[in-house]
C-alpha cells in the first residue's frame, strides 16, 4: 500500500534536479564568508524580500532564535500570538538562550490586532519587563496555514515605530502567503526589520533557512548564530537545494493548495467531521474529530491503516498537510480513506466547534 503523508510539509523529498543542483555547487568556506553558493542564496533572498542582507541557518529554529536573540536583552518581553511557533515549538529556546519573557495574546486565526498591541506594550519603568520586541507568523501553523491580513500588519508596525520597537516575521511559509494572495515578497516584508524563511517545508529542500534583515542586523545575528553552533563550511551544497526550491517550488505551491481546498471540502461533507473552511486558505488545515463519537487519536489510527497519515493536533483535532509529493490522485485516494473510516464513526448529538 503506498503511504499519502499529509503529516507536514517537511516530509518532501528532495527531487532528482534538486540533487543534481546539490552535487555540481560550487562551494567554499562559509564561516570565511567564501561559499559562493550560500553568498548567492543569501543575496537572492535578500532581493526578493527588498531587505540588505541575508544569512543562511540550519533550520528555522535557530533562524527565528537568532533574530530574537539579536533584538532582546536578558529580562524583556517578545509579544507574539499565544499559538506562534516560536513561543510554542521552538523548545524553549527563548526564555533558555535569550532570558525573554512572552507577552502572548490571543485572536482569531493566529492573528492579533494592533489595538491589542498597542494595550500590551509595556510602560517604561523598572517595574516592568520592557517589550523588546513583536512578532509575527504568517502563514499560521497552528491555527491552520492561514494568512495574517497585511492591512493589519502595516497597522502594527504604525504602533511598533510609535514605541521604538522592531518586529520580526515567522515567515516558515511566508511563499504560501505569496501565492495564496498575489502580494509581492517585498510587500509582506516590508513592515518588518527581520524575516525568516524556511526552505525545508513546502519548497521542498532537505534543509535550510534564511533570515533577512539590515546589513548591520545580519552583521551581529553572524555572531549570534556563531554562538547557537550554526556557523557551517561547505554548506553551498544545502544552498543550491535552497535556490533550486526558490527558482522551480514556489508557483507550484498553488497546487498544493488546491489539493488542500480539495480534500477539506470533501472530509466537512463526511458525517461526524467538520472542517471550518472559512480557515482553509493554503496548505495546512484542521479536521475536527468532536462529532465522530472517536477520540482524535482514534480517527488518526484507522487513516493510518488505510496509508493515509496524518498529525493530531490538540483536542479533537488532526493536521493535514499537503505539499509537492502529494498528487491529485493521492487527494482523492485520501479523501476514500476517510469515508472508509467513516463507516465506523458512532456519532454523537454533540455539535462540532
Ligand atoms: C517549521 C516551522 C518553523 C521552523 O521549525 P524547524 O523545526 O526548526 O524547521 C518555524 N516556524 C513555523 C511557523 C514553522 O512551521
């Protein structure tokens, strides 16, 4: 039986052409600034986020703690969305590394408000933690690869200049957002002092991210990265995979989120699964298992038996993921998968959230 992974978009394996891109790059030593492959890397982000500079990291972990390292001192405060992933799944990295606090709020899909911002930005006094920094996840992850609207950006980054304070973007999936809206790279980047970007997850590199910023903020995050034990040699060989995934994966992205649209309307038709498709804007979304009479659990263990896999995602819920080894027929062998499945559902009265 062939496996449908809808677990996460970084279960993509790297292509044919993007090993041959890999095998014949040139390199050199990076931690001399002399691989022309990650320098290259750099630059072409760089340009294309309208930012100076670029650096490339090992993964966006250590991108996004890099750029809050960078940004904070010991004692003061990031605010950013209670569900963000760099407050959530980056193992603590800020408050074990960079001594920072979180100063989380909440909102509809993984957004926040500029009111709200403006509400929690700290006093200056020394009773007070000071706010150092605000940042951002877009796409959002956890409340299902939905987009941060970028009129409520520009908003936000009207109170971060009133305050004094930069703002960093989570940009894991900003592509996704790129496709999924039209709006230039450039445009998204622009309110923001530095962004992350991952090349691992839907545009299908083995390996890599690439934090953007100012000539002088990408000077200091060298040291920091230096410190976090990301300083690399030969990396023009994970670089080249980088560019391949900039200059072939991007537009293709829209495939995966049609497959995405596809499979979520399908399984909301599915008595005792409800998907709330107002959500449903890229490639990642919720199934909400309350109304199967099944624990999430349950619900992920009989897809797996059919060879669709996929991730529980907190209570009642699971995670699916499309990305570029999942086809248009694995969609529809999917969503069969969950109609199998659900012909042992013991639905309850209990309506879905
Ligand atoms: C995947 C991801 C990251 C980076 O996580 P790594 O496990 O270090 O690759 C950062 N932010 C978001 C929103 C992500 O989905």
């Amino acid at each position: 039986m062939t496996v449908i992974d809808l677990r996460s978009d970084t279960v993509t394996q790297p292509s044919e052409p993007m090993r041959q891109a890999m095998s014949v790059a040139e390199v050199g030593d990076d931690v001399y600034g002399e691989d022309p492959t990650v320098n290259r890397l750099q630059e072409y982000l760089a340009d294309r986020l309208g930012k100076e500079a670029g650096l490339f990291m090992a993964s966006g972990t250590m991108s996004n703690q890099v750029a809050i390292n960078t940004h904070t001192h010991h004692g003061q405060e990031v605010i950013c969305h209670r569900w963000n992933h760099v407050f959530n799944f980056e193992g603590g990295t800020a408050p074990a590394f960079s001594g920072v606090g979180f100063n989380l709020l909440d909102g509809e899909y993984g957004t926040i408000t500029a009111e709200q911002v403006e509400e929690t930005i700290r006093p200056v006094s020394y009773h007070y933690p000071q706010t150092a920094l605000i940042s951002i996840e877009n796409t959002h992850n956890k409340a299902g690869g939905t987009i941060f609207p970028l009129e409520e950006i520009v908003k936000i980054r009207g109170v971060a200049e009133a305050h004094g304070l930069p703002m960093h973007l989570d940009g894991a999936r900003l592509f996704n957002a790129v496709v999924a809206t039209g709006i230039d790279p450039s445009e998204w980047a622009e309110p923001f002092d530095t962004i992350s970007i991952c090349l691992s997850k839907g545009l299908g590199a083995p390996v890599g991210s690439v934090l953007l910023g100012s000539r002088d903020f990408i000077d200091q995050a060298v040291w920091v990265r230096k410190r976090f034990g990301g300083a690399m040699r030969q990396a023009g060989v994970l670089a080249a995979a980088g560019l391949y995934a900039l200059e072939h994966n991007v537009d293709r992205l829209a495939d995966d989120h049609g497959n995405a649209r596809r499979l979520a309307e399908s399984v909301n038709a599915i008595t005792g699964l409800d998907v709330d498709l107002r959500a449903v804007q890229t490639n990642i979304f919720m199934v909400n298992t309350s109304r199967s009479g099944l624990s999430e659990e349950e619900v992920q263990l009989k897809l797996a038996d059919e060879g669709v896999l996929m991730h529980p995602f907190g209570r009642d819920h699971l995670r699916v993921v499309t990305h570029l080894n999942v086809s248009g027929e694995d969609i529809s062998r999917a969503i069969e998968g969950f109609e199998k499945v659900a012909e042992e559902f013991r639905p309850t009265g209990a309506t879905g959230v």
